[in-house]
C-alpha cells in the first residue's frame, strides 16, 4: 500500500492541512476476524479490469476483421497499453483531504489528469453531524467495495442517506492506518483545530488524546465508555474561556493543541514546544469576582509555589520546567508523564492484586517522604488516582501539582480536593501533611477495590478481594478520622517496604 502523505504544515491556527489518502490495496478477499468469514472485495477495481476486457475484445475484434494481421499487432498493443493505464491508476488513485477553517475538502487525484477534472466536494463544518469510528467487519459490502475493508473514521454530514450515491456523497470514510505515527500526529492535530470538538465521538476524543500525547490508540473497543465517563469527569463548566486549539503562549514558545481538563478556575492542556515536544500547560485562572488586593496576592502565593516546584526532584514527580504570567492568567508548564492515570487504567482492567498494590503504594510513599521532608513541607493537597499515573513498566508518576502548597501551621488553606480523598481538616480549610497520608490509605483502597471510599473514615470491607492483614491495617490507619491517629510518611514507607504479605480472604 502506497504511503499516505500529509503535503501542508499544521503549523498555526489557520493554516490549511492537506493529507492524501490511498484509495486502498488489491486485495480479493478480506477475512472477518470475528467469525472466520471471508469476503469478496475490491470490487470496483475488479469490475474495471473486467470491462476494459471486454472492450479490448469487442476492439480487437473488429481490427482483426478489418486490417488482418497488422490490425491484430495494433491491438495487443493498445491491449498492453490500456491494461497498464488502468492498472496504475488503480494503484495511483488517492483522496486528498483538506482541512480549513472554513471546512472540509473531499478531491479525488490521479497522476494522469488535472485535478479539476477529477470529482471534489466540499463540506462546511456547521453540515457535520458526527465524526465516529468504525470497524473494518461492521462495514457494509458497498462502504469495503468503494474504499477497502478497514478501520476507519467516519465522517457523517448532513444530507439525504436513503442511496447508495447519496451516502457516499454525505459520508467520508478515512483510513488512518495508512498513515505513520507523525502523520497520524499531524491529523489529529489539525481535527483539534478545525472540528468543533463537540461532534467527536468518545472514542475519537479518546484516540486523539493518545494520539497527540503519544500514546498508543489499540483496544478501542475497552475504552470508549470508560473514556466517556473520563471526559464528563475532567470538564465542567468554567467561567472563563479556555484556550482554543492553535494558540500560542509562553511568549511564542508553546502551542496548543488541545483541551485535556476545565475546571471551573483552571484547565489542563495538551501543548507542543517549538521544537515539537510534547507538555502539559495548567492554566490557573483568578475567579472573576475577586478584587485587584486579592487577585495581586493569588499571583504572589502562585509566583512562590510555582518557584518551589520547579526546583523538586523525584523520579516520581513530574517535573515542572515552566512558569509565567500571560493576559492575567497564571501557567505552569510540567513534563509529559507517560501512561495512564490510576483511575482510567483499574476502570479498564479491573482491580490490582496486592503485590502491585504494595509496589505502587511504595512508590507513592516515596513521593510523600520526599515532599513532606522537604524546607519547607509541601502538602499536594489532591493525591488522588486521578494524578497519579502508571507506566507500562509499572512506574509510577505524581501529577497536577496546581493544588499544592507550601505548609504553613496554622494557616487557612483554600479547600482544595475530591471529597472521597479529603480527611476531616482538609475540609475545614486546614490541611496538613497527615491529610495527603488520608489520600494515600484511600488510593491504595481504590487500587484494590476499583472503588472510591463510601464516606469519610469508613473502609470497605475488603470482602470480594484478597488482602492481607498488614495491608489492610495500614490502610485503615492511614484513613483514621483524627489526624493524629495516622503514620507519618516514614512509617508508611518502611511498613510497605520491610512486612511481607500473609495472604488472607476477609469473611
């Protein structure tokens, strides 16, 4: 199969994005990996082939007929030469893609015509309806004759359906397996910028955040829901308006690409540097109603923190390596951490036998000794599985470090948190070291349960997993109601490091 090649840098808000798409293989049969079926495909080409036969005969026939032997050279060469076209036609037909502001273009080429010859239609943006993905066996026999059986996304304007001519007028089928990984990239970059986001199905928004962050866009078909309930969690309505895709910050230094969170004063999102490496921006917004006194001290409290942060170093925070102040609003730029947070990754396989919950948790317990030991103390304030990311290799990374702040006994802190990770103090305004332990003991209960605490101090009763004595001890130890009742950071550490695990099944 021909490579598909993207001729227009997405560079910029405005800039026009072309990408050329094969019109397929040559394949007869197309195998259904669900059931074992195989099917007849590539029907169009076929067709062809077999008329440009039929007319070859009917041609050389009457050659024959009429100039003898000299007519029937003429037309074995005519025969080559014809079959030649149509075959490199086959094989040289592309659809190129264009995107712009103003919609989206649909032109078929071939290397042989002009390409105002050849057929073109034009959608505007305010026509589409919905941008899907489908896979290859669902297609129907006509979709996999007119553009191969394959995974593709599916573009669905608005018009009539009711025929086949009209559905392939009004509905655009894309292969985005034929393009290479920067390809992909760049595609779904300029969809981030052209598309109104709202049209995207869950699993387009979810293969678009891997894609742009890196990521690898397989098992879409365990994804979708979870992503879906992953994306209504992550937005909410905001009183301000979040930066658009293609907007440059940081003094021209970084890109948007994407809206990854919006908070109602903040919002996470997904940008690019200018020598196209991939971080994570969060935009910290002042609420409108506060006074210039009180926006001026935000700025001061956000200035110093951000100063602290960027000096931490753990192989298991990720590193903030940006901080500005840009049209009012406050940014801080952090690496990229690999994988996926806690709570997407057990909503997708499920909860973690304890062996790797006693990994993760030391890891985590890692995290905290070194913040809480740090001059001063830095509270995280909001150590949840949803800021705590798993690599592959079973690393771990802490995130979202906007929350935090430097711990000053006896002062009133901005409540700040997720209810099922929030101890009695923290929702009194007076966080402390011992309320991110609260957060600890209530992750490592999710990582074993799948499941969010019910209510403040009250443990499941771990009675459908298998978990050890000691495990389960300093998970309730770790979530007592009195602050004063929890280990410190260096007594988790070395309770998960140095007890053994005696296997258990609660009654």
């Amino acid at each position: 199969m021909l490579p598909a090649n993207q001729t227009a840098s997405d560079q910029g808000a405005d800039r026009p994005a072309t990408f050329l798409f094969p019109m397929g293989g040559t394949r007869l049969f197309y195998r259904n990996p669900a059931t074992g079926e195989r099917h007849w495909e590539r029907m169009v080409a076929w067709q062809m082939f077999v008329l440009g036969m039929v007319l070859l005969n009917l041609i050389g026939s009457l050659l024959t007929n009429s100039l003898g032997r000299h007519g029937g050279n003429l037309f074995l060469i005519g025969y080559a030469v014809l079959l030649g076209t149509i075959f490199l036609s086959i094989k040289k037909m592309k659809n190129k893609i264009t995107m712009t502001r103003d919609g989206f273009t649909k032109q078929l080429t071939l290397p042989f015509l002009p390409d105002f010859l050849l057929y073109h239609k034009k959608h505007r943006w305010s026509d589409l309806e919905c941008v899907r993905y489908q896979k290859a066996e669902s297609l129907s026999s006509l979709i996999a004759a007119r553009y191969g059986r394959c995974d593709s996304l599916v573009f669905d304007w608005r018009g009539r359906k009711n025929t086949y001519s009209s559905m392939l007028a009004n509905t655009t089928y894309l292969n985005l397996w034929v393009l290479d990984d920067a390809q992909r990239e760049q595609f779904f970059a300029a969809l981030s910028r052209f598309v109104p986001q709202e049209v995207l199905a869950p699993e387009v928004l979810y293969m678009q955040v891997q894609t742009l962050s890196g990521a690898s866009t397989k098992d879409l078909d365990n994804c979708t829901q979870v992503w879906l309930e992953e994306y209504n969690r992550k937005f909410e309505i905001s009183n301000y308006v979040t930066l658009p895709p293609g907007t440059r910050c940081g003094n021209d230094r970084l890109t948007i690409y994407m809206t990854i969170a919006a908070r109602v004063n903040s919002s996470t999102y997904l940008a690019a540097t200018a020598d196209g490496g991939k971080v994570i921006v969060k935009e910290l917004v002042a609420p409108i109603d506060s006074d210039d006194e009180m926006q001026k001290k935000l700025l001061e409290q956000f200035n110093r923190e951000a100063s602290i942060l960027a000096k931490l170093d753990h192989p298991a925070i990720v590193k903030v390596i940006d901080h500005f102040i840009e049209n009012g609003r406050s940014y801080i730029v952090m690496e990229q951490a690999p994988g996926k947070n806690i709570r997407e990754y057990v909503r997708q396989q499920g909860a973690l036998p304890e062996a790797r919950v006693r990994d993760i948790g030391a890891q985590l317990a890692s995290v905290l000794h070194y913040l809480h030991h740090h001059s001063p103390a830095i509270l995280h304030r909001d150590f949840t599985p949803d800021n705590i990311m798993l690599a592959e290799d079973g690393t771990v990374t802490v995130v979202d470090f906007g929350a935090a702040n430097v711990y000053n006994t006896g002062k009133t802190a901005t409540l700040i948190g997720k209810q099922s990770y929030m101890p009695p103090e923290q929702l009194r305004g007076k966080p402390s070291p011992e309320s991110d332990i609260y957060a600890f003991g209530a992750t490592l209960s999710f990582l074993l349960t799948g499941k969010d605490l019910p209510s403040m101090g009250k443990l499941p009763a771990f009675d459908e997993v298998q978990v050890s004595s000691e495990l389960k001890e300093l998970i309730e130890k770790c979530t007592a109601f009195d602050s004063a009742d929890r280990p410190d950071s260096d007594a988790v550490l070395h309770t998960l490091k140095m007890n053994k695990p005696t296997p258990v099944v609660s009654a």
